[in-house]
C-alpha cells in the first residue's frame, strides 16, 4: 500500500518495492545463523557448563543449516 502525504509516496512494502533490499536482509539472517552455529559448535563441555547447559541441548541448533530458522 502507498501512502501519499506532504513527503511524498511512502512504499509500506519494502520487499516489493526493494527486491534488493529484501535479499540482502536474508543475506544477513543466514550469515547471523552460520556465525552462530559455529560458534556453537566450537564451544566446550566446560563452556556449556558454565551456562548451566550440556552439549545435547544446543546439538540440534547448531546442526541446523544456515538457512532453516
């Protein structure tokens, strides 16, 4: 929906309007997800202690590929 006012058009839907923009966004989710998945799979037993967890309750997280939330 387009809305006009003293500004001009304002696009309330940025991925139509933007498709480059919109994959960008996704771009960024993915490389959070990755970043995070390694980082996840790098940690330690003593790590995961530290944080009152074990391995197994972040094995199925960090196995996940990047592009599934």
């Amino acid at each position: 929906m387009s809305v006009c006012n003293s500004e001009g058009m304002t696009n309330h839907h940025p991925s139509i309007a933007h498709p480059a923009s919109y994959v960008a966004e996704i771009l960024r989710k993915w490389r959070y997800r990755y970043q995070y998945r390694v980082e996840l799979a790098r940690m330690s037993d003593q790590d995961f202690h530290d944080v009152g967890a074990s391995w197994s309750d972040y094995e199925y997280e960090a196995n996940k590929p990047f592009w599934r939330a």
